[in-house]
C-alpha cells in the first residue's frame, strides 16, 4: 500500500474511486438515478482542476493506491469564509474521504486518515472541520473513532435530483 500526494494526472483515478464509493455507500441516500447517471469522466477533469490548485499552500489531495490502482483518497483545503481563503491561519476543511468498497474494513482507511492528519498538522493546521451526510452512520463511525466530534453544526447538500440530504459538521483539533 503506498499513500502518496497525487498529480494531476491522477484525476481519472481518483474520480473512479469517488464514483464507485458513492455508488456502493449512497444507495437509499442519494436519488439511485443521481447515482447512476454519475459521469467518471467528467469528474475526472474537475479533480484533475482541483490537483493542480492543490498546490496552493495548505491544500493537497492524498491518494491511496495497492498494486491495482488507486483505492482511496481524501482532500484537504482552508476553510473559504465569505469568498476570502482561510489559510492555515484558520480551519482546515477535509473536504472528501473516499474508497473503493473492497478496501472498506480492510485498514486502508486507518492508513489514509492517518496520513491525512500528519498532512494537515504538517501544514500549520491547529483544527479542521468536514461535512458528513447525517444519514450516513458508516461514516459519521469512522470520523468519531479517529477522534473527530460533532458540533452541531447543520447544513444541506442538495438538491441531489430533488433530494436535500442533511449534513453534520465535524471538527477535530491537531
């Protein structure tokens, strides 16, 4: 297993990974229509962007790849407040966290949010927040066992072909 920051040419596969972790993690959540009419190859040219622009300073996307391909990967950015970029000054956003679902249980997600961590405290990073779908205790187990905390915080994703899907805030000190 090797984790690793990714490049731009990493695009494609990271949208594969994203793609297939909503698909098998977001049914019965996600509108089943929104997720199959999820475009890999259209997604793959937004991370591609995002990539690129990680190279600002404290952002980066860290992907999680075995002898097959990628696997996982999980971004990081400042917390953009009112159009103005936080800096490290300011909150960390973990803004995704997903694997394929052959790796879930498996301790590449351990490994990765590990990583991750190292990354964001590397970067000056004093905390982080992330959005997790309420209705999604897989996860919301997860980012709790890893010592991230609810704060209260609501908000909506949406609408996903006319669904509002509630959010959580989750916040974690470094």
């Amino acid at each position: 297993m090797l984790i690793r920051r990714a490049a731009p040419g990493d695009g494609p596969a990271v949208a594969g990974v994203e793609v297939r972790s909503w698909r098998a993690a977001y049914p019965g959540i996600v509108p089943q229509d929104y997720l199959d009419a999820m475009d890999a190859e259209q997604r793959g040219a937004r991370w591609t962007d995002w990539i690129a622009g990680a190279a600002r300073p404290g952002a980066g996307l860290l992907l999680a790849e075995d002898g097959g391909g990628a696997v996982a990967f999980a971004c990081f950015a400042p917390v953009e407040e009112g159009g103005e970029t936080g800096g490290t000054a300011g909150p960390c956003e973990l803004e995704a966290f997903f694997s394929v679902p052959e790796v879930w249980g498996s301790g590449v997600n351990r490994r990765l949010i590990a990583d991750v961590h190292r990354a964001v405290a590397g970067a000056g990073y004093t905390e982080a927040v992330l959005w997790v779908l309420r209705d999604n205790p897989r996860a919301r187990r997860f980012y709790a066992a890893h010592g991230w905390e609810a704060d209260g915080a609501v908000t909506e994703e949406g609408p996903l072909n006319g669904r509002v899907l509630p959010r959580l805030r989750y916040r974690r000190g470094f």
